[in-house]
C-alpha cells in the first residue's frame, strides 16, 4: 500500500492542478482495491487525504 501513497504524492508534486491526476490516481486507487492491495477503509482515506475527485465533482471550478 506504501507504493501507492508514493505514486499518488509523486502524481501531485509533478501536476498539482490536472485533470490527469484525478484520472490516473483514482484509476490506480480503482486498480489496487480490485487487488486487494488497498482496503475499503483506506480507499476512502486516501481520495480524501489526496483530494482526488473524478467525473462530474473533478476540478470544474478551476
């Protein structure tokens, strides 16, 4: 799980404000729940702490 938290820390250092961040660190968070490599529980932390939206509430206001 900690090769997760790096590459969703990696992803907002190097594009803070993108679409793509959103896209790629909620289809990789999608991606290791299915693997079981992340809970339920820290699934759910993680878009919170990492401020990840995807779809109609993404980064419209910016």
């Amino acid at each position: 799980m900690a090769q997760i938290e790096d590459y969703l820390l990696e992803l907002r250092e190097t594009m803070p404000v993108c679409d793509q961040v959103h896209a790629w660190g909620f289809g990789a968070l999608c991606f290791a729940k299915r693997l079981g490599i992340v809970s339920n529980e820290d699934y759910d932390r993680l878009l919170k702490e990492h401020n990840i939206r995807f779809g109609k509430d993404s980064w419209n206001e910016h």
